[in-house]
C-alpha cells in the first residue's frame, strides 16, 4: 500500500508542478502581450509625435524662408528712410538758426528804407520851393529801392506779406519741412522752396544727394516692381475667373476655337502671371495713375486752400517729379501724409513704366531688326513661295528694263524650275516637324487661319481635330 500511496502523491505533486508550469507560461505570455501592447502604444505616441516635430519644422522652415524673402525689402525701406530723417535733421540743425537770422536782418532793411522815404517826404514838405517833378523823383527812387528790397526777401529769404506787415518772422525750417525737402531732394522732385542758404547747408545737400538718390531710387524700383508683381497677380486670377466662367457657360464647346490647346487642357494654371506680365492691358495701368492722380487731387483740396484741377495738377507734377515749385504745401500737420502720398505715387509711376513702358520700348528697339529680317520673309505669288526680297528685286528690274510680257513669262518659268524649290499647290499639306504624326490637317483655308486665345492671347492655328498654338508658352 505504501508504494501506491507513494506513486499517488508524485502523481499529484506532478499535477501541481504542471499547473504551476502552465501558470507561469500563462503569466509570462501576458507579460510578454502587455510588453507588445505598451511597445505598440509607445511607437504610436513617438509616430505622432514626430509627426506634430515635422509639421512644427515645416512651420518654422517656411516661416523662416518667407523672413529671408522679405527681410531684405523691409531692410531697403528702413535704411531708406532712417538716411532721409539723418538728412532732414543735419539740415535743420544746420539752416533753421541762420534762417531767422537772415530774416530779422531782411526785415531791418526793409523799415529802415520805409522811414527813408518818409523822412525824405517830410523833408521834402517842409521846402516850399519844390515842385511836383522833386516830389516824383524822390517817391520814384524810393519805390523802386522798396521793391528791391522786398522782392530780394520774398525770393531768396521767403519772407512773407504778413511777416512785414507784422514784423514778425515764421518759421519755415521746422522738423516737417526739413523731412519734406530731404524727400524732394532724394526722389528727384526739387520744388525749389525751401533751399539751403549756407555753405555748409549747401556741402550737405551735395553729399546727401549724392548718396541719397540712387538708394531712393532703388528702393522705390523695389517698391514698384512688388505693386506690379501683385497687379499681374490679381490680373491672373481676374483670368482664371474668366476662364471658369467661361468654361460653365460650355464656352469649350461653343466658341473653342478662340482658346488655345495649351488653355483648354491646362487651363490657366500658376504660370499665367509669365504669360501676361507683358500683356497688362495699357489701359489699366493708365486708369491706376489716373485714378491715384484723382484722388491726390481730392485730398491736396481738402488739406489747401486749392481747387481740384489745381490738386489734380499739382499731384501729377509731382508723380512724373517734374516739380515746378509753383505750388508747395505749407500744413505741417498733414506734411507726412502728403509724402506717404508722394512715395506711394512714385512706385505706382515706376509700375506702370515697368509693365507697359518697358514693353513699348522693347518693340521700339527690336522694330529695326524686324525691318531687317523681312527681307528673308517668304510670299506666296501664284500658289508658290518666294523670298519678298527676290520678289521686290525682281519686279524692280522688270520696271527698269521695261522687258516685254514674253520675256517676263520666260524668266518667270525659269525662276520657278531652277531658283524655287518644289513646293506643292497647297502649302498647307505641309507638316510641322513636331506635329504627332497621327494628327491630320485639314485642307480647308479656314483650318489654318491664325486666332488669338481670349485668355493666354498668344497667336494659333485652329483644327477641326486639334488645337495647336503657334507660339511657347
């Protein structure tokens, strides 16, 4: 009974270790599951997370190239204006004390001619033997050393009427005035009034210009060229419009052959802007000016005492810097709204030459070459093709020589079997050399007739089976 008893109980231990065995697989594989799951959980976390760090250097990347784009036209502007304010400060440093200097001496001149002539009246008065051509000489003499002196303090000193009147002088050279004038120097404008006195005013003007214009210059190019960017840019998406409007209506179907294929596979995509930028209708840019000349002549007759065709007027003097100095603003309060006016006026001027003068000129330079290249054009005479040059010759020699119609028959003949190559009676059978080779042409005179795109207005020739465009996008 013992050996059974024995054998049960290594049986039963053995049972147990098993469970126990089982146990401890069961709980290490749970163990090993969870170790997964948090593994997974983590790799997900740090997934995301990397995620959120490259969205966030994406962020930070554009951010930082958008400040390098700007970054240096912000630069140009700030240096600009920080030399004008150094300029205006050194010439009010320098004009401002010698100007009321200048005008209380000016005024001391004047009154003291005044008691001369009336000292010479009484004078006069007091003798009874003088005569009315005494009296005339002496009130003669007088005025006219009056007026000397007075036109001698309005022109060079600006004295004013009531200046004299009062005997008192206003001051012109204030802070205002002189950032106002350092602008007019720098843009070119030159009203002529105030101008700087003194020698040393003088130097200063002379070097501050020297190095002041072409900065200005530059930096108002800068600011012409980014108006005329985003006018080609509103211009675009004004034919984008156009063309989704277009293309709603069934215009694809209706009136195809005023698009190109370019136009109607593409449609207008980002690259428009390079196709129209010298395509801005003149007319828009003239309206711009036009409209921005309006309204500096609605706002210098609400600041003056002028008259809108005098406001009109003046703008336009000094959006094309022509500057008589005939007209000058004199409200200092609104004296830095006038220049944020002139300074904006000045790069829509330097726009509208950047995206209609310089076409304009361009023609003109290249309208010689073009001369010159028609000698190599080709004319068809009689259902065949000649160069214009050999035809012009051609006709000039018979004229001269008076050749009778058989002999013009003769050399026509000849010309057209040893000079001309072959060239069939419908020069429209032939190919292009890039066109598909599946692609067929009709022989109608209507399927090579050039149209223009009403969107890109680039130059094609319309099939009834294709579209082809003339010239590159």
């Amino acid at each position: 009974m013992r050996p059974s008893q024995d054998y049960d109980q290594e049986a039963l231990f053995g049972s147990q270790v098993a469970r126990g065995g089982y146990s401890e697989a069961y709980e290490s594989s749970q163990l090993l599951h969870s170790c997964h799951e948090k593994s997974g959980h983590d790799d997900t976390d740090q997934s995301e997370d990397s995620k959120e760090e490259e969205e966030e250097e994406e962020e930070r990347g554009g951010a930082k190239k958008y400040a390098k784009l700007i970054l240096p036209h912000v630069a140009l502007v700030l240096l600009t204006c920080a030399y004008t304010v150094l300029g205006a400060s050194i010439f009010y440093t320098v004009e401002r004390p010698h100007e009321m200097e200048t005008k209380q001496h000016q005024l001391k001149m004047i009154y003291s001619r005044q008691d001369e002539f009336v000292n010479n009246l009484i004078r006069l008065a007091s003798v009874n033997t003088t005569g009315r051509m005494d009296w005339e000489l002496v009130a003669q003499q007088h005025l006219h050393n009056m007026s000397d002196q007075l036109f001698v303090a309005f022109e060079k000193y600006f004295l004013t009427s009531n200046e004299v009147k009062k005997n008192t002088t206003a001051e012109i050279w204030s802070f205002s005035t002189a950032v106002f004038f350092a602008v007019t120097v720098v843009t070119t404008i030159g009203y002529g009034n105030p101008v700087p006195i003194t020698n040393i005013g003088r130097i200063v003007c002379i070097m501050f210009s020297l190095f002041g214009i072409p900065l200005t210059l530059v930096t108002i190019a800068d600011l012409g060229k980014f108006l005329s960017e985003h006018l080609v840019w509103m211009y675009g998406n004004y034919l984008k419009l156009k063309h989704f409007l277009f293309v709603k209506r069934g215009g694809r179907k209706e009136r195809r052959e005023h698009v190109c294929e370019h136009c109607q596979r593409h449609g207008i995509g980002h690259d428009m802007h390079v196709i129209e930028e010298q395509r801005i209708p003149a007319l828009l840019v003239l309206a711009i000016l036009v409209l921005y000349t309006a309204l500096g002549g609605v706002l210098m007759s609400k600041i003056e005492t002028w008259t809108f065709f005098t406001s009109f007027y003046w703008s336009f003097i000094t959006m094309t810097t022509v500057g008589f100095g005939d007209l000058m603003p004199r409200r200092d309060e609104y004296m830095y709204i006038i220049l944020l006016y002139i300074i904006l006026g000045l790069a829509i001027t330097t726009m509208c030459i950047d995206l209609v003068g310089v076409q304009y000129i361009r023609k003109i330079h290249y309208f010689g070459r073009k001369i010159q290249d028609a000698r190599s054009a080709l004319a068809v005479v009689g259902g065949k093709v000649v160069l214009v040059s050999e035809l012009y010759a051609n006709l000039m020699q018979k004229r001269a020589r008076n050749l009778s119609k058989e002999a013009f028959i003769i050399e026509n003949l000849y010309i057209s079997k040893h000079i001309i190559p072959y060239i069939p009676s419908d020069i429209r059978l032939i190919r292009y050399i890039d066109q598909h080779a599946e692609g067929s042409i009709s022989t109608s005179s209507s399927s090579l007739d050039l149209q223009s795109c009403r969107f890109c207005h680039s130059r094609f020739s319309f099939n009834l089976q294709q579209s082809r465009p003339l010239g590159e996008h």
